[in-house]
C-alpha cells in the first residue's frame, strides 16, 4: 500500500529527497494561497504560475499581453504595491480566461520546492475529496508526500486541519501506511471535524484576515469538496489535470 508522509512546513521540504525514489506531492496552504489557486482555477482561471517573491512575479508579468493576466500577491500576509491581494472572493471577478501570476509568503514557495517531485497536487478544503480519489490510484510503491505549507516557519493550524481532513478522505477511499505525522493530522482533524471556521479565525493568519474584514474568503476556505477539479503543477504551471466525480 501506498505510504502518506506529511509534512507540517515548507522548511521541512528536502528538494534532494523528493527526487529520491517514487514520491508524489500534494501541497496545501489553505489561508489563502491552494484556496486562491484551486477557487480561481474554479472560476475559469487558464492557469496559475506560482512564483517566489514579488519580483519574479512582475518581471514574468511584462511577458503578457496587456489584459491577459493577474498579477495578486502578499508578503507576511500584507498587500503588495501594484499587486491584488490575493484573495479568491476578489480575483474571482477578473480571472476568468487569464493567467493568474501569484506570490505568497509560503504557498507559492512550497510549491516550487516540491516540483521536483513525480506529480504535485494542489488541494484545499474545496477539492480535497477529489484529490483524495485521485491519489487513491497511486501505484503501492510510491510515497504521497502530504505539505502543509505553514507560516514562515511554524505549524499553521489551519494547514494541519486542511492535511487532516485531506487524510481523513484518503483513509476514506482506500488503504493506506501513514507515519505519526499524517495520523496525528487525521485524529486532529476529526476531533475537530466541524470546527474549522472557529479554527481558521482563531489561527495566526485568520486573525490577521479577519482584521482585514475578510470573512468572505475564510467562509470560502471551510467550503468542504465544493469542487471536483484536480489542479497539478506542470512545467512551473498549475492547471487542471481531471475533474472527477466525488
């Protein structure tokens, strides 16, 4: 049966390890970068291109045709000068059609360090159950490397529920070997199953939304397999590889 490892920060991320052996990859930051990425994707998003820090994303944006794409983007969970702020509830009026250019303080890093890995997922609350029934094909040998992206170093509450509940799905849809890491997701998350908007208002960066009345976007965080679309990171972009039926 297939092993599922997690991770509970980008930091723990070993870019030489995941080219070792047979590991796919599915990475969440759910306040708000794998929100945004999945909800835009939703809304008819063409794509998103995750990038480092505000200056790759602008220096990519002058390769665009006026009108073509969104440039959103956040550091330590504060606008960025020129940028949207990427928050799903806000992008969704203008996304539909273009390329979304997205820098975050962890998730959009996260995602550039597992891509060396065989496949990278991107999941949130919305798609979990989808990504859940894709991984639940994954051949017995491989590894699904689950990262929480956290939040410049530390445990993030409301990753550590969304890895739970991701897990939750997983165990739902087939066997698996989970280490002490993905359990202790998993019990957490159904110890606290129907908790997840108090937890993401009282974790560090829903506090910090919630001071920016952004109620909209951790109402749309919560959202539990509203989606069935499957976003995977090729060639530096994310699309939509599948929607399933969940």
């Amino acid at each position: 049966m297939a092993k599922i490892h997690l991770l509970v920060k980008k930091e723990d991320i070993s870019e030489e390890k995941i080219l070792e052996g047979n590991k796919v990859a599915v990475v969440l930051d759910i306040l708000l970068a794998t929100t945004t990425i999945v909800s835009a994707l939703k809304d008819g998003a063409k794509e998103v291109i995750p990038v480092l820090n505000s200056s790759e994303a602008s220096d990519l944006a002058e390769n665009f045709m006026h009108g073509t794409c969104l440039l959103a983007g956040e550091l330590d969970a504060k606008p960025i000068d020129g940028f949207l702020y990427p928050s799903p509830t806000l992008i969704r009026e203008n996304v539909k059609g273009k390329t979304l250019i997205l820098s975050t303080t962890n998730g959009t890093v996260a995602l550039r360090k597992a891509a060396s890995a065989k496949k990278v997922y991107v999941a949130s609350i919305l798609n979990n159950p989808a990504v859940a029934e894709t991984l639940a094909n994954v051949e017995e040998e491989q590894t699904v490397l689950i990262i929480c992206s956290g939040n410049s170093g530390e445990l993030s509450l409301e990753d550590f529920y969304g890895s739970g509940h991701l897990i939750d799905c997983l165990v739902k849809a087939g066997q698996h070997e989970l280490t002490d890491a993905a359990k202790a997701a998993m019990y957490f998350y159904r110890g606290q199953e129907h908790a997840g908007y108090e937890i993401f208002v009282n974790s560090y960066v829903g506090r910090l939304l919630e001071k920016y009345d952004q109620h909209p976007d951790l109402k749309l965080a919560v959202s539990k397999g509203i989606t069935s679309i499957v976003p995977i990171l090729k060639n530096g972009k994310v699309v939509i590889e599948t929607a399933c039926t969940v």
